[in-house]
C-alpha cells in the first residue's frame, strides 16, 4: 500500500500543475506530502537515493516545470547567496574520498542529499521568489496546522496513531510525555509534530494581527487560531512551545519598539553554542549543576546525556575537522565488539561529525543566511505593509527551525523551500541597488 501511494503521488503532482496556478500547486503539493504521505521509502533500480514523499514530491514538481513552465527553470541566475546549499549538498562528495570510501560512495551521498535538501531549496528560488508566494506558503503551512487538529485531537483521545492506523507501520513505539501519550500523527515522532505545530501557530498569529485572513470557510481566524493554539499546548512539546514564545517576542518587540535586537540576540546565543561546541568548551556540567537548583534531577538525565554525548562527539570530529568523517557511522564512538557508546540527536554534530566544519557551517549559512539578509534589508522600520511583516515572521520560524537543530536533527523540507523563497525575493530585489528601509511594497 505504502509503495502505491508514493507512486501515486507522481501523477496527483503533476495533476495539481495542471489545476492551479503554479506558486499554489507547488505549496499543496510540498505540504501535502510533508503532512500526510506515509514514512516510507524504497530503493529504486540504479537510483542511489531512496524514493520517499519528499524526493517524489520535487522530482514530480521538476517534471511538471519542464512540462508546463520550462522558462520559469530558465529565469534561474546562480547567485553567491546560493553558495551555502551548493556546498552542504557537494561537501559530502570531498568527505568520502578524503576518508578513503571511493567516488562512488561520494557521489550516490551527494545525490541523496542534493534531492533532499537541494530539490526543495532550488524550487523555492525559482517558485516562491516574491512577496506574494512566501506569503502562500505562511497561509499554506497555517492552514497545514489546522488541518492537523482533528488528528491531533483524535490521538490524545485514544492513543492511537493515525500513521499505524492507516498506513499499517509505525516508525516508532508509543511517545509518552508528562505520563500521558503524545500524538505525533504523520510525522516521525511528538517533537516534529511540535516543530510543525510551532511554525503553524507563528504563522497563524500573523496573519490575525495582520488582518490577513479574517476567516475560513466562514469561521473567523480568532476561533481557529485558539484551537489551534489548544492544540499546540496538548502536542506537549516543551521545546517547541518555548520557540513559539520567543517568535511572537520577537516580531511583537520589533512591531511595538521597532528594533531586531532580540532576534540578534537570540541567533548569537546560536552561534555562541555552535562554536563552543565545536571547539570543546561547551559548559555542559556547568549548566546541569546551575539548573540542578531549580529543575528535578531526572528530568535533568536526558540534558547531561546530550551533553557528554556531544562532548565526545565533537572531539572526534576534530581529528577530521575540515570534511569529518564521511558516513557509515565513522563519525560516531565505539567499545570493543563494535557497539556505539554515542548517540547523535542534533544536526549541527552530525554535520560537524560526518561533514565537518565544511559542512556544519554550510548547512546553518543555507539556513540562517536569508534570515539575517531579510532583517538587514527589511527592518522593522519598513514594516508599515502587512506583507512585510509576514515574510519578516517567516524569517523568524526559520531561526527557530535553525535553532531547533541545534538540539535537534528534524528534516524539514517545507522551511528548506521557504529558506529558497526568501533567498528568491531578496534577489530580486537587487540587493545591490535596492533602497533599504523602504518601507511600502509593490
């Protein structure tokens, strides 16, 4: 069944560029697949990359493209705000043949991660390069997390996940928090349902404040952002509903006071722990005796264990600092008999570990470097259009996405599009004449 539905996923894309506008037909399709395809994923013949929701969704929207709208592939200009996703998706390729595992090893890496993260990045630049289709995608992903209550509900009330439920598999057992379930629908686990739930909310807070939307389908926003916002809370990602607060912080902050200080602040505590931990003196026990005041010391264990993990971690990726360790589990520790004493949870030390400093600066630079540009060019002194201050928002879930992995490793390929649109829209813009601080939006 799970098979069926990927391949049919194929020609329900490419029906979807035939029925709406193209920015619409990319933003359905990419949540669509992200929210409810299966966790599945198989091998095809002489393809080195697994088939999954993901890497049929571009495939299929690249085929539609050359299909229906080939110049729109044309109209693509390589820029050096490109550079960062060019060398996250080649740097695995320098990793394997700098560790001895051959060319071809480098290249099926390579392609696996050029789909993965390359194929979203590189449609949001060529589709969602305007104002206009960055603000879809913020009412696409709002309406994503609305359509998740249901679900949401359903799984807290019985326990049951819809993924098993309909697809027959689930990817992991029971996710428990606070001693009750946690749902986590057709995600991997309750803390991606959470991340999706944040963004979903942050979006939807904007498009109320901004008097975007008013309602759908007759029902005003200020009932479905409350319900939504319920739901959020009964996810019980702890994590995620500390981002959310700080989101809505920092764009209320810079729409009342007019400054982008809390933002800064909070991506240079993000670049203060990358090169801690890079370098090997993270305070970890430091923290642990300091929260151990005030927090339980069991809910401590998971924090110390992440900490001495990392730790370790990062000091054996030091041994191969520019393009680490490559694959195959090199990156990780092991006792005599071949078990791992280690356990990855973040992005940035899988980076650093496998791709080294190459790869952990580029992946955050592919992430973060439209956000910093964004908030450059658009402070919020030019927030007097609505628009403005959603795609400022946006930017905003983007730093919480980048900032979730750093404690985290959840593929998102949504934010990864969004990462494109936003690189898109400052492009065109032309930067290199644009008037900054221009304050209305055509």
């Amino acid at each position: 069944m799970n098979s069926l539905v990927l391949y049919s996923w194929f020609p329900i894309v490419l029906y979807l560029f035939r029925r709406f506008p193209p920015q619409r037909a990319l933003i359905i399709s990419f949540v669509s697949a992200w929210l409810f395809l299966p966790l599945a994923g198989f091998k095809l013949p002489g393809i080195p990359f697994e088939y999954n929701r993901m890497s049929a969704t571009c495939l299929a929207i690249l085929l539609a493209t050359c299909l229906y709208d080939v110049e729109r592939l044309k109209s693509f200009r390589f820029h050096w705000f490109d550079l960062p996703i060019v060398v996250w998706c080649l740097c695995s390729f320098a990793s394997s043949v700098t560790n001895g595992l051959g060319a071809y090893d480098g290249f099926s890496s390579t392609l696996g991660r050029t789909v993965e993260w390359g194929g979203p990045y590189f449609l949001g630049r060529i589709y969602l390069n305007n104002f206009a289709g960055l603000r879809q995608l913020a009412v696409g992903i709002f309406l994503g997390g609305l359509a998740y209550i249901p679900f949401c509900l359903f799984e807290v009330a019985t326990h049951i996940n819809t993924h098993g439920l309909i697809y027959r598999f689930t990817v992991g057992a029971a996710d428990l928090r606070y001693g009750s379930y946690r749902p986590s629908v057709f995600q991997r686990n309750g803390l991606v349902l959470g991340t999706w739930m944040m963004f979903a909310s942050l979006m939807g807070v904007v498009l109320w404040k901004t008097k975007t939307i008013k309602q759908v389908k007759n029902i005003p926003i200020t009932w479905l952002i409350t319900a939504l916002l319920i739901t959020f809370i009964l996810v019980k990602a702890t994590g995620a509903t500390f981002l959310l607060l700080v989101a809505i912080a920092i764009v209320l902050t810079a729409l009342w006071y007019g400054t982008g200080s809390l933002l800064w602040l909070f991506l240079g505590a993000t670049f203060v722990y990358l090169y801690l931990g890079v370098v090997g003196d993270f305070p970890g026990q430091e923290i642990i005796d300091f929260l151990g005041q005030f927090v339980p010391p069991d809910r401590l264990q998971s924090l110390g264990f992440r900490f001495m993990n990392e730790e370790m971690l990062s000091a054996k990726a030091r041994e191969q600092i520019l393009f680490g360790w490559g694959g195959f589990g090199r990156n990780m520790l092991y006792k005599e008999g071949g078990y791992a004493i280690t356990v990855t949870d973040s992005l940035w030390i899988i980076a650093f570990g496998q791709n080294g400093l190459v790869g952990l600066i580029s992946v955050f630079a592919t992430l973060l470097t439209p956000v910093f540009s964004f908030w450059f060019f658009y402070p919020p002194a030019s927030w007097s259009h609505p628009t403005i201050v959603i795609i400022a928002a946006f930017a905003v879930g983007l730093a919480m996405h980048a900032f979730d992995n750093v404690l985290n490793a959840f593929y998102n390929p949504v934010f990864i599009l969004g990462s494109g649109g936003l690189t898109g829209i400052l492009l065109n813009q032309k930067l290199q004449s644009f008037p900054a601080r221009q304050s209305v939006v055509r």
